[in-house]
C-alpha cells in the first residue's frame, strides 16, 4: 500500500506518491486547489494508500505560519470525505527551500525553475521522502 503526500497551498496543491512497498516517494502532479478532494477520491479508487501526509506549514519560531487557518480547513474536509483515511501532519517548514535548491542541482533552466507547480510537486515528494527515512530509521 502506498502512502501520499499534498502540498496543500491556496492555488495549487503538489501531491507525492510512494511506490507499494514504501521505498521511494515520486512527484505525482501538481493540481488546483480546488479539486483536490475530488482527484483523492479518484485516485483512493484506483490506488491502495494506506496513510496520508500534509504538509503543516510553521514559521521559524514554530508558531503556525498564515497559511495554517487553510490547511485547517482543508483537514476538515479531508476527513469528512475520507473518514477511514489516517492523515498525519508533517512539517514543512524548509520543503520549498529544498525543492528550489533541488531544482537548481538537477541542472533546471532559470525558466523551469520559475515553474511553482513544479515546486509543489517536488515540495511534496521531499515531505513524503523526509518522512518514509524518518520511519525506516525508527
């Protein structure tokens, strides 16, 4: 079974996906904000997930960032929707940092950087990456 991450921002949200035995998180897509319960309800039918991730966004000093009250809502809706489904929040203070330097190390044109589904995308698969080491190190 796989486990899945969201990115979850105001406009878009990046969604990572592990292979079935949990080894490798992937980027998946990056998709509008708005249909995202939609496209996990599809994508739950056609793939086995056992657990879901979503980035808690925080600010420095560990406090909830602006964004926070949206993610709020967004968990909300989550579990009316998918009441079975466990969701675990998971840092994300450094995730869009890291998906930019990524970007940049992976040889990705000024252009392609400038991409910010991309950024979301690989934002989520560092979250679910950062996350399947931290399990398998326990």
């Amino acid at each position: 079974m796989r486990i899945l991450s969201i990115d979850y921002g105001q406009k878009r949200t990046g969604i990572a996906v592990t292979d079935e035995m949990q080894l490798i998180a992937s980027g998946l897509t990056t998709i509008e904000s708005g249909i995202a319960i939609d496209f996990l309800r599809n994508y739950f039918a056609k793939e086995k997930v056992e657990r879901v991730l979503i980035g808690e966004p925080k600010q420095m000093n560990g406090q909830p960032s602006q964004s926070a009250p949206m993610i709020d809502a967004f968990i909300v809706k989550f579990k009316e929707a998918f009441p079975d489904m466990p969701l675990d929040q998971v840092d994300e203070r450094f995730t869009s940092k890291m998906a930019f330097q990524t970007m940049i190390d992976s040889g990705l044109k000024k252009k392609q950087r400038q991409d910010k589904a991309l950024i979301d995308e690989i934002s989520a698969t560092i979250l679910l990456q950062d996350y399947l080491s931290r399990k398998n190190l326990r």
